[in-house]
C-alpha cells in the first residue's frame, strides 16, 4: 500500500522562503513529482526526483532522501501567486501516481 | 503542442441522463489516464489506458465507463450517475506508459450531478 503525508496547510509571507514536506512509504518507488494546483485548476508538473539530492530549477528545488522516505519542496522568493495547493506524488513499482492529501500554501503581503 | 484538452469544462447532469466526457492529446503520448478529484481532495486514479488498452480499472462503478477510440482520444462515458459522482474529472497523458514519465494534466471537467 502507499502513504504519503504533507502538512495540510502552511503559511508564509511574500518574498520569504518555505519549505514543504513530504514523507512516503510505498510498495516500491520508482520516483517523487510534485505538482502546483492553484483552485478550480488542473495539477501542473513542478519537479521530478529519483536520485538522492537536490533539483533546483529556478524560484523551486525539490530533495529527496530515498532511505528516509521523505521529500521536500522549496519555494524561495514567494510571490502572491504562489498561493496554491502542493501535491507531494509517489510513482510506485507499476508506473502508477499516488498523491498525497496536498499542502494548501497562504502567501501573505 | 504539449496541450491536454477536455470538454466540456462544466457539465450538469441528472441522475438518468448519459453524457460523455472527452479528453484529447497531441503529444504522442500513450498512457492516458482518468482521475476523480473532489473538493480538497487530491486526484484519484480512476483508469489507466496504456497504448489504446485498459490496464488499470480502480475498482470503479460501472456507471463510468472509459473508452480509448485512438492514441489520441479518452472518452468517460457517464450513466446513471449519482450526486456524489459530483467532482472535478481530470484527464492526464504520459509518454510511455512503461516508464517513469510525467503526466500532463488537462483543465479538467467540472461535473455536477443533480
């Protein structure tokens, strides 16, 4: 069976940094996304790990620590557009995506 | 084109009605799958279509019904449905359905049954 767990809401104030959580533990792993949904919208593709370490891919670095089971996203330089839910997503041995229960992020001025 | 589009975007419906729900990309992807997503409430995986054929049916009531008429094209055809099928019904492709590739995600129909 898989779980994953994400604080289910964080707030932060605009142009400071926050950091997301996200723990798992899956029947096989065979990667961790992350994904943006802003409401009423579709999830969007943030990052991909399959490797230990750190992705930086602009505003956005994403780790992962595959013997701790635990991932995080970081979000540097917040803007009010930021305001969205984080999906923490674990592909299993199948190929398959399980989400986690999603991080509602407030950015405040 | 690195586009998911599904129509339509809302759709009211009563319990007895049929409707389709369609969802179409360009990308040459051939995984595409079916999510059931309800308010704050992360996506749940309804079906997996890998290269036109169902591979993964999650254990969904038989009043949804997919249907693949080509690498392109995913239909969910709704029957007899009930008010708590109400939800956000999100399509998503991938290119290879035998690697670790992203989804794509499309808006999304927003359904209500009444």
């Amino acid at each position: 069976g898989q779980n994953i767990d994400q604080p289910t809401e964080m707030t932060a104030t605009e142009g400071a940094i926050v950091q997301i959580n996200c723990t798992y533990q899956t029947s096989g792993f065979n990667g961790l996304f992350w994904y943006q949904q802003h409401a009423g919208e579709a999830p969007t593709f943030l990052s991909y790990n399959v490797l230990d370490g750190l992705e930086e891919k602009g505003r956005f670095s994403s780790f992962l620590s595959r013997s701790k089971g635990y991932s995080y996203l970081l979000l540097k330089e917040l803007q009010m557009k930021d305001s969205a839910s984080y999906l923490c997503a674990v592909e299993d041995a199948g190929n398959m995506l399980t989400f986690g229960g999603g991080t509602r992020l407030m950015v405040k001025p | 084109d690195t586009e998911v589009t599904q129509t339509p975007k809302h759709l009211v419906m009563g319990m007895t009605n049929k409707k389709s729900l369609k969802c179409e990309q360009h990308m040459g992807h051939r995984a595409m799958y079916w999510y059931k997503q309800k308010a704050k409430k992360p996506p749940e995986l309804m079906f997996v279509y890998s290269y036109e054929k169902l591979s993964i049916n999650e254990s969904v009531p038989s009043r949804f019904s997919p249907e693949c008429p080509n690498s392109s094209l995913l239909n969910l055809h709704l029957h007899a449905l009930q008010p708590e099928d109400s939800a956000l019904y999100l399509c998503a492709s991938s290119q290879d359905p035998r690697n670790t590739d992203t989804q794509y995600f499309g808006p999304g129909t927003r359904l209500t049954v009444l």
